[in-house]
C-alpha cells in the first residue's frame, strides 16, 4: 500500500508489465470513483461479486464470509483508464483526479 493507502499493482523486479487493466485497491473506492466521475475521469469495478457468491455457483452453497480475501478484494478493487494511445494529458487528469481525492481528504 502507498501512503496514502492506495494498493498498487506490483511487478518483479527487472521485469515489467504490459497492463491490460491498471487496478488499484482502496478501502473508500466508491468515494474515490464518483470523484472522479465528477472531475470526467471514467474508471470501473469490473469484478463487484466474488466467484463464490455468483448465482451460477450458488449450488455449491458458499456464503458472505466464506472467502472473506475474495470478497475484500471485490469490494475495494478499481480499475483506471489505461490503453494504448494515452496522451500525457490523459494521464495527468487521471493521476490528478487520484491525487486531488487524498489532498482533499475525502
């Protein structure tokens, strides 16, 4: 986790990424997605419900707190704007929008 708290994607050291999704995790991530949605920033919660709690798994009868990691992890996990031909300025508005959210202190 960085200081503020946000956990950032990692990597082997010597090798490098080629991100298909840049998903942080932060225990306020709804607060921290609307922000940026009113500052024009889009970003998405592309896994919200944990396998385990999937109505296509729900014969195996797992329940909340079955897999509390997983179900962590779902609800803190986000995913910022990331594709090939990002401008700089893009990505100024996207680390901007993340920056201003902690300065502000929300």
């Amino acid at each position: 986790m960085s200081e503020e708290g946000i956990g950032l994607p990692g990597h082997e050291r010597g090798n490098y990424h080629i991100y298909h999704q840049y998903t942080i995790r932060h225990p306020r991530r709804d607060a921290l997605q609307e922000f940026l949605k009113a500052h024009d920033v889009d970003s998405e919660i592309y896994y919200p419900l944990p396998l385990h709690l999937q109505p296509a798994y729900g014969v195996l009868g797992h329940r909340r707190g079955d897999f509390p990691v997983a179900e962590e992890a779902c609800e803190t996990v986000l995913s910022l704007p990331l594709f090939a031909r990002m401008s700089d300025e893009q990505v100024g508005a996207v680390t901007s929008g993340v920056r201003e959210f902690f300065e502000r202190g929300r």
